[in-house]
C-alpha cells in the first residue's frame, strides 16, 4: 500500500537521533519529533516528580491530547526514563502502534548486528501495522535523500563557522527544524537553492567571547537567544537537538546493517559507554570552532549527563578551559539566576580574551 497524498499519510512520533528516520520516510509515514513543550503537571500524577522533566513533558503532552494526531510512537531505550516513558504511553495511550527500539551503548560488530536486528523488526512491525509495501530500494532512495540533506547542512554549518555566512545559532536551529516540517525533498531543495546563492569570502571574526554548549536535550532555543542577546556567539552546539548528526550511510548492499553502523558510529551522546571518546569530541570541538569556554546543560534528574559531568570537568580543568554547569528545569525560558551565571562566565570570557591577546602583542 502506498499514500496517495499527505493527508493520508499516518504520523508516528519518534523520540531519539538513535532511531533511524529514513525507515519511516521510506514507508511514507510522516515522522514527528517529540519535543513538547515544558509543561508536565498532568503527568505528575503518573510519574515521580523526581524524574527526568522531559519525560515529564512528552507524558504530560501526551496525556492532554496535544499528540492525539499521531498513529504511533518509536521510543528508543536510550535511558532509563525513556524506558518508563514507553511503558507508561503505552498504557495511558494504547491506541496506535508502539515500538521500544534497543540501541547498545558499545560499538563494536556485534552490537551493529544486534542493532541491525531491531531495526529489521522495526521494518517488518511498520509494514505490519499499517498494512505497508516497503520495499528495499524505497528504504535506499529514502537514506539517499537523508544522505543529501546531512551533506547541505554540513556545507551550511561549514560556513558559518568560517564566518562565510550571517547565520545566528538560533537561525540555524530554525533551519534544522524546518526538515521535520517539510516533506525531505522539498527541505532538500530549499537547501540546495541557499546554498547555490554561494557564500561570501571570510570575514573577519568578530571580538565576541565564543562558547561552545553541550548536555542534556536543550528546552527550546532560549539559552542561544540568551548568549546571543548578551553579544556572545555560540560557536557549536553538541545536543541531539542539533549537530548530533548521523554520518552519511553507504548504500550498498544489506542497508539495514549500513544504517546500523551509522547511527551507532554517530556523535555519540552520555548514554554510550565511552566517556573518554565523547570527551576528546568535544575538547576537539572547543578547539577547531575556537570557542574560549563550555557551557554544559544537564537537566534534573538526567542520570547520563549528570553520571559524565564530573569526568568532563575533570579534563576540561586539566586542559584549563573554562566551564559553566547549568543544572535546571525543562521549561523553555531562562530564569534570572541562570541569566546571572551566564553573563558573568562570559564577562570572565571577555576577560581572559583581552588579556590573553594583551598578553601576545
């Protein structure tokens, strides 16, 4: 079976950059990223208060109707608390299609098979519940466009940081949150023709203090407008939210195993086991944007992040690059204590940048 036109098209909901979105394009069901907004007082009737306010969030959305559009929804098991939030959408929602999607915290071959595994029962559940003829070469076309989009952003997130283009962070959030809003070979259109206007040569960079940001999955874009707002510049932001990106998919032959490798070999995030990779990431980062410090986000209750902070620290303390921890609420807008912590860490930026430049004049 195939949609005629998109208002048939059913929406499943999808939870993690672990899971793989080129199956649900592929089957032609429209994939919506579950981002709600921060409000969760129904869902503290179902879920410990002192649990992950995102999950809190997704329920709470869920609970009060704001995803009743949706046909379905992947969960990856990416944390504990996600594991809950499965269990508990699958209860207080049962209508639809519910898929919990393992994805191992190692990377090794085994663990791209056991991967390549769920995503095959994925693949096979989809077509089952919907009544869907996916065949292979659907799948391939639907990772060649993806393939096509990582390659424009990367281009465009390229010359940003060459100062080749005036593009905000904030801006190209926006940008990235447009794929999920259009079908993939428009956003790969609209792209290709931003990108054909060709960049400018490079500019000077601006004396702004540069931070880089990572953590837990960022509450909207209020933290870069408040960088932003404070006349700083964002240099890079590693977030599932945004430069998390999967690394192109070869394809070849056995393209569910391609795909697993891929999205196993991604940015990784604080739930894969490595710690010291994810480390050396984004001190490489750091560098290579040439941003002077780090703001790292850990949401409450967020075990992963919170468990890598004090590692993190440490090797950034032994390189002696400054970090700013940020621990809080998901609730989409930045309190006048945070906004405090902010501006003083980057006055300090200010600071040592005038005097380390001071220093090699």
């Amino acid at each position: 079976m195939k949609y005629a036109s998109d208002w048939q098209r059913p929406k499943v909901g999808w939870t993690c950059t672990y899971i793989p979105v080129e199956i649900l394009e592929a089957a032609s069901v429209i994939p919506v990223r579950i981002v709600p907004e921060p409000w969760a007082e129904k869902a503290d009737a179902f879920l410990d208060p002192n649990f992950c306010p995102y999950v809190r969030a997704c329920l709470g959305k869920a609970l009060d109707g704001g995803y009743d559009e949706l046909s379905g929804i992947i969960v990856a098991n990416s944390c504990d608390a996600m594991r809950r939030l499965h269990d508990a959408w699958r209860y207080y929602c049962p209508r639809g299609f519910h898929f919990l999607l393992d994805v191992p915290r190692i990377v090794t071959q085994d663990a791209v098979e056991y991967l390549r595994a769920g995503l095959d029962d994925l693949f096979s559940s989809l077509q089952s519940h919907f009544g869907l003829d996916i065949g292979e070469e659907d799948l391939r076309q639907a990772v060649g466009e993806l393939n096509r989009t990582r390659s424009l952003l990367g281009i465009l997130l390229s010359w940003r940081r060459q100062g080749r283009v005036e593009l905000s962070y904030a801006d190209f959030l926006f940008i990235l949150d447009k794929q999920w809003e259009l079908p993939r070979q428009g956003y790969n259109y609209a792209l290709e023709r931003v990108i054909e206007a060709g960049p400018k040569a490079p500019t000077a960079r601006a004396n702004k203090p540069r931070v880089f940001i990572t953590g837990s999955i960022l509450d909207g874009r209020a933290l870069i407008d408040l960088i932003e707002d404070l006349g700083a510049t964002v240099a890079g932001v590693d977030s599932c939210m945004a430069e998390r990106i999967v690394p192109q998919v070869d394809l070849g032959e056995d393209i569910l195993g391609n795909l697993a490798r891929s999205y196993l070999n991604k940015i990784p995030c604080a739930r894969m086991k490595d710690s010291k990779k994810r480390a050396e990431y984004i001190i490489g980062k750091i560098r290579e944007t040439g941003a002077e410090g780090l703001i790292y986000v850990g949401l409450k209750f967020c075990d992963p992040y919170l468990y890598e902070w004090p590692y993190l620290m440490e090797e950034m303390r032994v390189r002696r690059l400054p970090v700013l921890f940020l621990e809080g609420e998901y609730r989409g807008r930045m309190g006048g204590g945070i906004r405090t912590r902010v501006q003083a860490f980057l006055e300090m930026l200010g600071a040592r940048k005038l005097v380390t430049e001071g220093a090699t004049e």
